[in-house]
C-alpha cells in the first residue's frame, strides 16, 4: 500500500467489483471528440463465487471520487487461473478462474442509436420522412427538444445540461427561411450530429457521467499545466482556467508533426460536374507554406449541399481549410498550413494537484497548458503550447486489496485536421497570452510581476559577514517588496561567479523570496540573483 496513492473504485452494474481486479493488467482508455473509449480488465474468482457477467450492464471507473469512466461491458471471456492444477481430488475443488471483461464507453451509442420516427406523437410514422425543421433553429435547441427526446431512445442520459446553442444549423444566410431537413430515419445518431457540427463547429461528445456534451469551445481548460520545471503551485476554486499551476510529469516525447498540413486545398460544389454555371470549384494555395514544406493537398466535394452552390461558399470553405477564417479580419485561425506540435506525457495520481482535499484529474477534451524550458530558444522563451487531452489511458503499476495506490495516466495531447475551427481559434488565443505574459522580464524596479516571467534582482540586504538570507524584491509605491520566485529556478552569482544550490546556498522560502547562503558573504561581496518568478 503507498502512502499517497489514489483511491480506486470499479463497479459492474453498480456493485464494487474492486477487490477481485488483477490490476497489473487493467486499462482504461478515453477519447476526445465522441471517439470511443474502451475497459479490459480481469478479476479473480478463486472460489467460484463471481458472475455470471452479462454483456450490455454498465461499468464505471473513479480514481480519487472523480469519476473517469462509464460504458458498457461488450465481451467476457474466462480463463483457467494457474498453467496447472489438480484434478484427481474431483471437480468441488478445480474452483480458481479468471473472468477478462472487455467493453466501450458511452460514445458508442452514437454509433448504436438511429433516428426513428417517435410513434407515440401523431402524424407519420416509421414508413415516412421525418418532418423538416426551420433553417434558423439553433443546433442546441434542435438536439434537447426534437432530435434526443423525438428520435432517438435516450432513456437514462442527460441530453439538456451541457447542450449550448452555438449557431443556426446552415452556413448561408440566404437559406434561413428555407425549411431543413433531419438525415433519414435509419440513419446513426452520429451522422446527424457531424451533420450539425460542421455547420457549427461545436465539440461533441458523451460524458461518463452520461451527459451529453455540445459546445462551441472547450471551457474545461485545465487549471493547471505540465512543465520540466514545475512550480507545484496549489489550485483554488471550482472555475476551470489555467491558474499559473505546473507540475512536473515521469516520461515525455514531443513531436512537431507535419502530416497534416493542408496548404493547397480545392473545393467543388454545385451540381456534380455539370460545367460552368452549374458546377462551383475553388482552390486556396499558401505560397509561404508551400515553399517552406512543400506541397500538401486536400479536397472536398458538396455536390447539392446547402452552402455550396454557390461561388462564395466553395471559395470560404477553401480559405478555411488552409487559412483558418478568412472573414475575420485581425483575428486570423491557426489554419494548417503549419506543422502542428504532440505531446505524451506520462504521470500517476498521486502527483496530481488537489482542491478542497479533492485530486483535480484531467480528462479527454480538457486543453491543458505545457511549459519546456529545456525545448524553448533561451531559458527566457520556453516552449509553450496549450493543446487537447485527446487520449488518456488508465492503467495500475500497484494496487493494495482496498484500492489504494498507484495510477498511472498515459496522456497523448495535440490538434487534429478534423477539430472544430472554434477550437483551433481558442488555442491561438491562448498561445498568444500565455507567451506574452512569459516573457516579460521582472527587475526591482519593475514594480509589479506575471507568473513565468524572467527575474534579476540584487537582493533586499547588504552583505555583512554575518547574514546568510537574502531576499529579492521590487518596488511597490516607493516600498521595498518581496516576491516570490518559482522553486528550483534560481541562479545565484557571488562576485559574478555561479553559485552551486545546494551547496553553496539554498532556497529556503521561494514565496517568501529567500535564499540562504551556507557562508555569510563578505561586506566586499556583491550578489545578483536571476530566477523565475511566483507573480503576484
């Protein structure tokens, strides 16, 4: 049993199954953007008394009272539990088994529900269209009044909480009058929702505390990020937003992908090739990025969609794609015609930072902000990114009988071609401020300070050859004021030589602005410390 470890509680169909779990063997595994996620675990049954697992019932995964994961079991399978074992003394004591259960979260029901028409409302029924829904309905409006409670078997699920309106579901506002149309009954849930989404660009997917989420940008943006020097600063308050907090991570590998690159992208539109007047076509080419990268095409064909029948909508769509936006002016997306960057990071529970005594683990979806001072140009300009948690997989180094101990969290972090156009907006925003407000510099005359800035300060007091603390500061409305600096940051020089930490000092209050030398510095010394700072 660890002593900081993580409490762990596993149910199938409601009921604790922790303490029979063969932990060294079990994953989770969830997914950003209604990909599902999947569960493989094993349980031990020495004694015959588990079971019979029955495929359709409902697991679920906490780690800490936060719950991390809800599906269903879609496969048992049973194994013998040792290589060998006795069978002259009869079949009572052939007893030890192994149950594996395998199963997906709950975003496989956009791929297991279909649109129906609700045979309980009067008027048409499963053998006729479904009726047709004003072209300025709000998407949200539309999902929690007609689409989840009419045509789908939701029963149990929370499709109204997180469901926002994000925009009207056509692209051209000519069409706002014109009535639109469901996707046929038959048809997967899935396929009605992207058929929203890419009119909106909303972010979709099923939470396992089975409330359907529909927003037009993340706005569970972690409070606290990942750094190779990590600050461990404390979380406070419920509010998502990245709080300066950053913590340290065991295994990492970053990697600058140009795989998805679009620089060249061709859009039809229209009546399928039909010729001039009929058929619409545009194409969009990012000289610069072609040049640096070469060339990387994309195209998209809207034969007959709204939006696309006419020049203006194939020409924006191609913009899009490679420039991000072009209809706002100063406010440019990221687009892809850049390189985009991936993380993986690994950690375990027990390093996570709390609130109110309570783990504040991440989740798919949540954008989380990372630090590298050891990537960035200088130590005064780290790599910064602030991406998705689109992967996260769960799994048990060690685990006691009681369900506490050690977990292990696998996190892939990055932006796909296929994320909403909102999101990658969000992010660059978020890029922008986050670096700005890094690289700001800090001095005692500065007056005031931003968390990650870069510091240089002469200390608070003089060398006398008695004091061994000195402490860094600025200048407040005409008084001397300490501040804080970011554990393990400092670099201390004495007559302009590097100090050793550790050694030759110590930072014994980086709140508190302090440093302690292990020999009081002479009054004919001079000292200067560099560090990065708390803020305040």
């Amino acid at each position: 049993m660890t002593r900081n470890g993580s409490t762990v509680l596993i149910t199938y169909n409601g009921v604790d199954i922790t303490s029979h779990v063969l932990f060294q063997s079990a994953s989770f595994e969830v997914q950003f953007s209604a990909v599902p996620g999947t569960f493989d675990i094993t349980l031990k049954d020495p004694n015959q008394t588990l079971g019979p697992f029955i495929t359709g019932k409902e697991v679920a995964l906490w780690i800490d009272g936060q719950l991390m994961f809800g599906g269903y079991l879609t496969q048992v399978g049973r194994k013998f539990a040792l290589p060998v074992d006795r069978t002259d003394a009869g079949a009572s004591k052939v007893k030890t088994r192994f149950w594996s259960l395998r199963g997906v979260d709950y975003n496989i029901l956009f791929d297991k529900r279909v649109l129906r028409f609700n045979t309980s409302l009067s008027g048409a029924g499963f053998l006729n269209q479904l009726p047709s829904f004003p072209g300025n309905s709000m998407d949200g409006h539309l999902i929690r009044t007609e689409l989840c409670p009419k045509y789908l078997d939701l029963t149990g699920f929370d499709y109204t909480t997180d469901v926002e309106d994000v925009s009207t579901v056509v692209v051209d506002s000519t069409s706002l009058s014109k009535p639109q149309a469901w996707v046929q009954q038959g048809t997967t849930w899935r396929k009605q929702m992207e058929d929203f989404s890419q009119f909106s660009n909303a972010v979709w997917y099923m939470q396992p505390n089975k409330k359907l989420f529909w927003k037009a940008v993340e706005q569970v943006q972690s409070r606290w990020g990942f750094s190779d020097v990590p600050n461990k600063r404390p979380v406070v308050g419920a509010a998502p937003g990245f709080q300066g907090a950053t913590y340290g991570f065991r295994e990492m590998d970053a990697t600058e992908d140009g795989s998805f690159i679009v620089n060249d992208a061709l859009v039809w539109g229209g009546g399928p090739f039909a010729g001039a007047g009929q058929t619409v076509f545009s194409r969009h080419e990012n000289t610069g990025s072609i040049a640096e990268h070469s060339r990387w095409q994309a195209s998209e064909t809207h034969f007959g969609e709204d939006g696309y029948g006419l020049q203006k909508g194939v020409t924006q769509r191609a913009e899009l794609i490679v420039e991000g936006s072009p209809s706002q002016q100063g406010d440019q997306l990221y687009g892809l015609k850049f390189p985009q960057w991936q993380f993986r990071f690994a950690w375990f529970g027990h390093d996570v930072p709390t609130i109110s005594g309570i783990r504040d683990h991440l989740t798919p979806g949540k954008v989380v902000t990372i630090h590298l001072y050891t990537f960035g140009s200088d130590t005064s300009h780290p790599l910064i990114q602030d991406l998705p948690l689109r992967q996260l997989r769960i799994s048990f180094p060690e685990l006691d009988p009681t369900g506490k101990g050690y977990v292990r969290f696998d996190g892939f972090f990055g932006i796909q071609s296929s994320d909403p156009w909102t999101l990658w907006r969000y992010l660059l925003k978020q890029k922008t401020k986050t670096q700005a407000m890094s690289i700001t510099s800090t001095s005692n005359t500065s007056g005031g300070t931003s968390f990650g800035s870069p510091g240089s300060f002469f200390p608070m007091e003089t060398p006398d050859g008695i004091h061994k603390t000195f402490t860094i500061f600025i200048v407040v409305d005409g008084v001397n004021t300490p501040v804080g600096y970011i554990s393990g940051t400092t670099e201390v020089y004495r007559n302009g030589l590097l100090q050793r930490p550790q050694v030759d000092y110590t930072e014994t209050d980086p709140a508190g602005g302090v440093i302690t030398f292990m020999v009081a510095p002479l009054i004919t010394d001079w000292i200067w410390i560099k560090c990065r700072m708390m803020g305040i």
